[in-house]
C-alpha cells in the first residue's frame, strides 16, 4: 500500500480547469486519487469541499472502500473518526461536524441540531457536534472490505477488535429502536436517512409534515448548487420541521411522533448485508482475540441468523410481484396498527437488495428483468441505472434523486449482478460507471440518459468507488489502449482507454 501525502487543512474548493483529452486508467486512478487527498481533512474526508464540508456517514463507507486501496491506514482512519461520534444508544450520526468549517457554510450546522444538549438523554457525545439522524447501515461492510485490504496490518492494529462492538450496537440500535412498524424491519425517520433525499417515493408521507417557515432557515446548499438540481423550497422545509420535532423530543425514538416512517429496501438489504460482513468480522475476531480477553468470543451464527430474519421480513414486508421489485411501506399509512400500506413509486431503492444473499431465485428474476425494462433500461436507453422509474409521474433526469443515476447506487447493484452470477451484465456496469466517472469530473450524480454531470465535482465516493472498480480489475500493461466508453454493450475491462474523458 502506498503512503498518502500528509493531511491538508480546510480550504473551500475552487474548480479546476477541464482538460478533453483521453483519459488511460492509470490517469482515471491518479485523478480519483488527487480528489480524495484534497477532500481529506485531517481525520476523514469530505464529500465535497464546498457543498458538503463535513462528515458524512454512508459517504464516509464508501470513501473507506475506495482508499483502502491506498492507504488501508487511511481507511481504517476514515471509520475509525465516524464511529468515534457514536452515541450512546448506538446511532451512528448522518453528519459528524468539523469545528473548523465557518458556521455559514452548510445548513443544518451543529447549531441547529444542538446535539450534546437535546442528544443527551439519548447519549450524544458531549464535546462532538453531529446530527441526530442517522444514514444507510454499510459500514459494516465497509470495515470488513478495509481489512481484508491488508488483514496483518488490521490485526496489528486492532482495527476489527475495536471495530466489532461499535458496529453490533449501531444494528442493535437499528433492529430494537427503529422497528416502527413492529414487522422486524428498519423504519426511517426523515428522508435524509435513507440517503436518497427527494425521492419520489417520499412525495406522499412527506405531505403529512407542516413545513417550517421559509423564514426561520436559509438553504445554504443553493449557494453552491442550481435550484434545480435540488430538492424544491416546500421540500426542504418539510424536512427542517422533521428534524427540529425529533431535536424538540431529545431524539427520543419512543417518545417523538414520528410522522414520516417509513420501511425502505435499500436501508434494510444494506443491514442484512452487513449482517453477513458482521459474521466474518465476527469469525475474524474470534480467531485473532485481544491478549488477555475474558469476554467469550462473538457468535458469527448469530449475525447469520439476524440476516436471515431481516431477509425474511424484507421479502415479506417489501416484496411486490406486480411491480416486480420491492417497494417502499409507509408505516403510518392506512391506520393497520403498524401494518402501513406500499409506496407505489419504483425508486431504485428496490432494486439495491440484489446485495442481499440468498434471495429467492424468483425474486432476483424479477429483479433483473425489471432493471432491464422498460422502468429502469439498463443496457437499453441508458448505461447506469437512475435513481427513478424513467416512466414515472415524477422523473426528472437532473433532480437529486428523482431520476439521476448515482456512483453508489450503480457500485452496489453491479455487487449484485456479480454475486448472482451476472457476469457479463455486472462487466457492462462497470465499464459506464468509469466512463461517467471520468467524463463528468467525478460528478455527484449524473443524467442517466446523456451523461451530464450534475451537483458538486471532485466528489468524493465518485473517486473512491471508481478506485475500487479499477482495483477489481486485471491490472493494464503499458500502453494498453482497450476501449471503455461509456454506453459500451461488450464486456470491457476496467483497465482500459476512456476516451473523450473530461477530468476535472
């Protein structure tokens, strides 16, 4: 593993200038490389210097995946940092909050969620700022991938050892506080937890919320960011009134009321994923005791069998045969005592449990044919898939998350393809996130049908996932020229020319 330049303070970002030339793998891997060590702050790394100066949760799995394969100390750094803002009750904060960033420069700031004083009685660290709401479980997973990019080095630093407990109380806070709907399944309470922000599927459960006034908060985000690439005005203050209540109620699952529950695919097949990394972290463990342990060894059957109850409630509760995928519940629908009633919206949260293993064969079927129909058009009209039915009421291919296509997204479900066996289709998926990557600059999320980058540049689990999928690879002679373009149908490797690649 190679050693990465010392950290770097602070320093909002400035965009640099577009070069059109053909871009190699080896350049396509310097240029990731660059954009996390400009984002790296000392401890951890920021999605995006301008828009998102702080610590982000699931950003920071994915960025650990990505740099283990430069630094699997930095790596371990990156969770290590996260999971040190652990709260007591188990939650892992969806934004950890870096003092040295001006107040101004993101909303909600640490002032707005006052997390050691309204977080207190839920166990809040008292002397990191964070928010009280978490992100997508993939941490787990992430920590398992980062030692296995250098397990002697992991073992000498304790890394899994002091790992485990951190990562069996963040599911343990998830399965015993946050199953709303008491169906052994994961509920989100805000639709920032999911990661997938303005989602479609959040249109009908969000219009239960009176939304804050206009007046008492100033969206820091359209300084950075086009209106129209961001969630609407009347959204946003739907979301500031969710997180203010569930700060007014000392982020207290059993006492707020928490109008918007709801049991998302994507949230529950990312824990049932870790589940299963948590049993080889687990075994790991078990194997490589601390000198001295009196406590018995972890269980690595229990975390299976936890994988396989959530598979079971994800299939039960989520699945959908007439849409051909799973779809969002909303738990406070319907008035069924918990029972809730189905999202009829196809985000591409239905598809991410091509994660999970063992689905029943039926199931991931449907699921290939509906990412290659007509909904979602994968090898078809577009070469990564979006984020939202390309059919549906709502699809926008410029919106946040209501028909972009995402890096993580697209990283997951190719993970998928490959575990079921779907070589081919997982090699084409692989060969556009790279040829996006590359050409957009690293782009937050992108059109899905042209390309275009939109949102912050220089992103951060952009970099770090296109990494890993150049990493997956057979290594590049010199001088090899092998075609990737984006909207390539053949299977290519990763290792190859993107051509026509604008890096920025």
């Amino acid at each position: 593993m190679s050693a990465l330049p010392p950290a770097q303070p602070y320093i909002p970002a400035q965009r640099s200038r577009t070069a059109h030339t053909p871009v190699t793998a080896a350049q396509l891997r310097r240029a990731a490389r660059r954009v996390l060590l400009r984002n790296w702050t000392g401890a951890s790394t920021v999605p995006s210097r301008a828009l998102y100066p702080h610590q982000w949760s699931w950003d920071s799995a994915f960025v650990a995946i990505g740099l283990r394969h430069l630094s699997a100390a930095r790596a371990q750094r990156e969770l290590e940092t996260l999971l040190a803002a652990q709260w007591g009750d188990g939650r892992v904060p969806h934004i950890v909050f870096n003092p040295s960033v001006p107040p101004g420069a993101y909303f909600p700031g640490p002032d707005f969620w006052r997390s050691p004083a309204a977080g207190a009685g839920t166990g809040a660290p008292a002397r990191t700022q964070t928010s009280g709401i978490v992100q997508p479980p993939v941490h787990a997973l992430a920590a398992w991938l980062v030692h296995r990019a250098d397990p002697a080095a992991s073992r000498r630093r304790g890394f899994l050892r002091r790992m485990y407990p951190k990562l069996v109380a963040w599911h343990r806070y998830l399965t015993d506080h946050r199953d709303l709907g008491g169906h052994g399944l994961v509920s989100v309470v805000h639709p920032w937890e999911p990661g997938m922000d303005n989602s479609p599927a959040w249109d009908v459960p969000l219009s239960r919320v009176e939304p804050a006034d206009p007046a008492s908060f100033h969206r820091a985000d359209l300084d950075h960011g086009a209106a129209a690439d961001r969630p609407t005005d009347l959204d946003y203050a739907r979301y500031v009134r969710l997180a203010s209540d569930y700060r007014d109620h000392g982020y207290r699952d059993g006492d707020a009321p928490h109008p918007f529950a709801v049991e998302d695919p994507g949230v529950n097949a990312l824990l049932i994923a870790s589940e299963h990394a948590l049993a080889e972290i687990a075994a790991e463990v078990a194997a490589d005791p601390a000198p001295g342990r009196t406590v018995p060894a972890p269980d690595p059957d229990a975390h299976r069998a936890r994988a396989a109850r959530l598979t079971g409630a994800l299939v039960a509760r989520l699945w959908d045969t007439r849409s051909g995928m799973f779809l969002c519940r909303d738990v406070r629908a319907g008035g069924h005592g918990g029972r809730g009633e189905p999202i009829r919206e196809r985000s591409v949260a239905g598809l991410v449990p091509l994660v999970v293993p063992g689905l029943p064969p039926e199931v991931v079927r449907a699921l290939l044919e509906t990412l290659g129909g007509a909904h979602f058009g994968l090898g078809g009209p577009v070469r990564l898939v979006p984020s939202y039915d390309l059919l549906g009421r709502a699809f926008d291919p410029r919106r946040y998350w209501r028909g972009p296509a995402w890096f993580n997204v697209n990283w997951l479900l190719e993970r998928g393809l490959r575990q079921y066996g779907h070589e081919a289709r997982a090699d084409a998926l692989r060969a556009a996130v790279l040829a996006h990557a590359a050409s957009s600059g690293f782009a937050e999320y992108v059109d899905p049908h042209t390309g275009a980058g939109h949102g912050a540049r220089e992103f951060s689990w952009t970099a770090a996932l296109a990494l890993d999928l150049l990493s997956g690879g057979v290594r590049a002679r010199p001088g090899d020229r092998t075609a990737v373009r984006a909207g390539a149908r053949a299977r290519v490797r990763p290792e190859a020319l993107v051509r026509g690649a604008a890096l920025r």
